[in-house]
C-alpha cells in the first residue's frame, strides 16, 4: 500500500499473472513480479485497479480536499474530491464514469481511488496530493494486453519455406522472436508493427529457413514489461509444411501446378476457413454470454452483501435512536411533573402571602407588623427564585421537546430507508430465483 507522510511513498511489489482461457490478468501480492520496479501496478485492459494511497497517521478525510491527477494530461485531473463529494467539473473527458472513492475508507484515511474498465491509454504515472498537509504520492499503473499468434506458411521452392507469424490484441509493444528445435535463435526480417485504433499493437515476422527432413521452429511473442509470453510450434516436413497452431492456416503450392488445381485448392481452403470462423464466432459468443451471466451473479452477490451491510447498520442506528427517544420522554415527563410542582408551589405561595397580608391588616402591633414584614419578604423572594425555576423548566422542556421532535423523524427517515433495502433484497431474491 502506498503511504502519505510527509511526502514519503512506500512502494511495494506486485505480481502479474494470465488466465490462458480468458487472458485474464490479476493483480496478486507477492514477494516476486517478474522484475517490475517497486511502485508500479500492472493491470489488464478491460480490469478494475486500485491505485493506492493512505495517510500517515491515519485520519478522517472525508472533509478535506483530495486530488487525483496525472501531470502528462490536460486536463490533469483525473478524480477531486472536495467538500465531502465528488467534484469531477475539470475531470479528464477519458475518466469520465470510471473513477471513485469510498467514503468509509476516507474516514479511515485511505486515499486509494477505484479506476474500472481500464484502456491502454492509462498507463502512466498518477498523483495522489492532499493539499490540507501539503502531502503526495506517485504510483505507475501499466495495462498490459495480451493475444496468442496467428501463424500461416508459404512454401517458396524445393529449398526454402517462409514463415510467417502474425499476433494481434499486445500492449505495450512485443517482440517478435524466432527459435529453431535446439533452441537456437534464427534470422528473421524486421517486425512489422501497427498501432490499431484501439489503442493495441498488431505484429509481424517473417524467417525464411532451408527446408530439411522434420524441422522444427517456434515463433515466440513476449513483452517483458508486462512478463507475458506466447508461442506456437512449426513443424516441416521433407513434402509439406504442417502447422500445429489451433489458429489459422494458409497452404501454398509449389511453381508449376496448373492454374485450376491452384484454384481449386484455393477455393476449398477458402471455404475451410469460412465454416471455421463461424464456428469460432459461436463459440465466442457462448463464451461471451457465460462470464456475462457470471459477473450478473457476482454483481448480484457483491450488491446483497453490500445492502445486507447497510441494513444492519440501519437496524443499530434505529435501535440507538429509540434509546434516545425512550430517554427523551422520560426527561419530558420529569420535567412536566417538575413544571406541575411548580405551579403548585406558586399558587400556595400566593395563598400564603395574601394571607399574611389579612394577618397584618388585622393587627395594630409594630412587633408583628414588622413579622409580617420579614415574612412577605421572604415569600416574594422564594416566589421569585421560583418564578426562574419555572422559566428554566418551560426552557429545559422546550429544548427536549424539540429534540425529541428530530429523534422521532430521524427514525422515521432511518425505517423508510430500512423498508426500501428489504424492498430491494426482495426484487433480488425473486430475479434470482427466476
């Protein structure tokens, strides 16, 4: 994983392996990758990635600003996060709906971004800067792709044969080598190389070798940046060329046969070769719709498990709001009960005062002139601290009242929200079953 802290980045290693029936590439940890430098991911066209970055120690980012970029691009923004969403207005137009960050690992100060569907034109080198710290890292991403030779033979004379291997679907650009059976390198021509519009390299090799009793040759394509090989055997007969590639063949004649049977030959190949690019578009095609029905059921799984997730955390949340709505009332109804006191309190102080005020009309002496005097006082001074009392309690009740007002819609939004998951595991446990 990749670290901010104080501008420091942790590199590790990575490793790179293929699926032969899908060509698929995974991203593994592991102590050896096939000589690829420290700080670099390697990935395969069409793969999610995780391009990692964490802050040192962690903490809650979820807040601040993040900017993910790459300085060869313009614009080179490739993901921002700003004022706690995602803020993609100057974004790369090639990231658009491919680039995301999660929120619960903000919190726990992971910076790593998702970047899904990837394409050739990722490669490079990506900037993860967290302006608040003024911290930042690098990480290399390669998206590597990979194909197996096509290989066709033309036979030139009794002496000589041409042979020709042909590879589409590489990136970066591969080699082209040429092997006999001892292992040895032959001499080939140069490799012709053309970039697709897709962004992909197509190869091209031919080796003219001297056509001896069971020669055999191996046409090897490889890309070392991304530690992939793939290879197909020749072998040569003293009368004809036989391929053992499962892909394409091209037979060629010698000079000197008829004109028709050439054609004839040619026709009959032809029409080989159509029937099995339809069978092979078939069974790309069955392919195709199997790992679609199995990533549906992944995404299905993954998304279950994710709103599963989420109702729990709905479940706890409204447990600890009826806590706090059963803890609100009681203090509603102490406070209530503390208001009643009060108002009690109030009008038998008022009794007492007037009463003391018929005492001290019906009396001429100044000793209990100057009782009543002292006892009126101290009612008006305890009906006065029981006057605040009683603004406090209205206050105190006020407040709770409100609050308790928030809790109860509070929960009433978290049970909506709950009601609407079980909707949606219901919908996907009735698709599942159909």
């Amino acid at each position: 994983m990749a670290h901010l802290s104080d501008g420091l980045f942790f590199k590790p290693l990575l490793g790179f392996f293929s699926a032969s029936v899908f060509q698929h590439i995974i991203l593994l940890l592991t102590d050896s990758c096939g000589g690829l430098p420290q700080g670099t991911l390697v990935a395969s066209v069409g793969d999610d990635v995780i391009l990692p970055c964490h802050l040192e120690p962690a903490a809650d980012a979820v807040s601040k600003t993040l900017e993910w970029g790459r300085p060869d691009l313009e614009p080179r923004f490739v993901h921002v996060w700003y004022q706690r969403r995602d803020y993609l207005v100057n974004q790369n137009p090639s990231y658009k709906g491919r680039t995301s960050v999660s929120i619960e690992q903000l919190q726990q100060g992971d910076l790593s971004l998702k970047l899904s569907a990837l394409k050739p034109s990722d490669n490079g080198i990506y900037r993860c800067y967290f302006p608040s710290e003024n911290k930042h890292s690098t990480v290399e991403l390669i998206v590597g792709s990979v194909s197996s030779p096509l290989i066709a033979d033309i036979y030139l004379n009794s002496r000589e044969v041409v042979l020709q291997c042909e590879s589409k679907g590489w990136y970066p650009e591969p080699e082209v080598l040429w092997l006999d059976g001892e292992g040895n390198l032959v001499s080939a021509g140069p490799t012709e190389k053309v970039l697709g519009p897709d962004h992909l390299y197509a190869v091209s090799s031919r080796a003219t070798v001297e056509k001896r009793r069971s020669n055999s040759f191996t046409c090897r394509v490889q890309q070392k940046a991304i530690n992939q090989t793939r290879e197909t055997h020749i072998q040569v007969s003293a009368d004809c060329l036989e391929v053992t590639s499962c892909y394409a063949v091209r037979l060629s004649v010698t000079f000197g046969i008829f004109f028709l049977f050439t054609f004839a030959v040619a026709f009959v190949l032809w029409r080989w070769r159509q029937n099995q690019t339809r069978e092979a578009k078939k069974h790309r095609k069955a392919e195709a719709e199997k790992r679609e029905k199995l990533m549906a059921k992944d995404k299905m799984v993954k998304k279950k498990a994710k709103l599963n997730e989420e109702l729990q955390q709905k479940e706890e949340e409204k447990k600890n709001l009826d806590e706090v709505v059963k803890t609100l009332k009681k203090h509603k109804e102490e406070l209530e009960k503390q208001k009643q006191q009060l108002k009690d309190q109030k009008e038998e102080m008022d009794k007492t005062i007037k009463d003391t005020e018929s005492v001290e009309k019906m009396t001429d002496s100044d000793q209990t002139h100057t009782i009543t005097l002292t006892a009126k006082k101290q009612l008006r001074d305890r009906k006065q601290v029981d006057e605040n009392l009683m603004l406090q309690t209205e206050k105190l009740l006020n407040e709770t009242n409100t609050l308790l007002n928030i809790m109860t819609e509070r929960r009433k939004v978290v049970e909506n929200h709950m009601k609407k998951i079980k909707e949606t595991l219901e919908e996907i446990e009735r698709k599942h079953s159909e």
